[in-house]
C-alpha cells in the first residue's frame, strides 16, 4: 500500500474521532482525538518539505488541509482545545503549526 493511502485513510480516522468527541463524546472521545491527531503531527514531521509527501503538494494535503482548519477552529471554539498557535510559540503539534 502507497504512503499516500495510508495517509489518506488516516485523515478519515482523523475525521471519525473528531466528529465524535465534537459531538458529544466524553474524556474518552478527546484522549482517541489527541492520539490520532499526534499521529498526523509525526506524518508531518517525517519528510524534508512542508507537506505531508515532501515539497510538493499532493491530493494528501488537499483532503487535510481544509478538514484540518475545521478542526482546528471548531475545537478550540466548542471544546477549548488550541491546536494552532501563533508562530514561535511552543506547540504539542509542530507539524501542523507549519
């Protein structure tokens, strides 16, 4: 299976986790959320470029991105979790913060 499936069938768990905890799922839904949301954090991490597949832009980044910033804004919004954070500033989630 190509790095691009895998990272792709993470931004669906991504998704699941996030829309339970958002709607209604207790600790347990937000500790599954923060899991699965450091996994896309380290699959950011893991390459040369800003992107999940490298320097380039890929169809990976075109399915996270605009989720991402739902996420990012309805969380901090409904539940008081920040996961982006002005520039400089210490983060759980450097990856995501590029």
């Amino acid at each position: 299976e190509t790095l691009a499936r895998q990272l792709l069938r993470l931004e669906r768990e991504l998704f699941s986790v996030w829309l339970y905890w958002l709607t209604g799922g207790g600790s347990r839904a937000r500790q599954e959320c923060i899991q699965v949301l450091k996994r896309v954090d380290q699959s950011l991490q893991q390459n040369d470029g800003p992107f999940f597949l490298g320097e380039d832009v890929s169809i990976v980044d075109l399915m996270f991105i605009p989720f991402l910033e739902r996420m990012c804004a309805s969380l901090l919004y409904f539940k008081g979790f920040q996961i982006r954070v002005a520039p400089g500033t210490s983060t759980e989630y450097p990856g995501v913060n590029k």
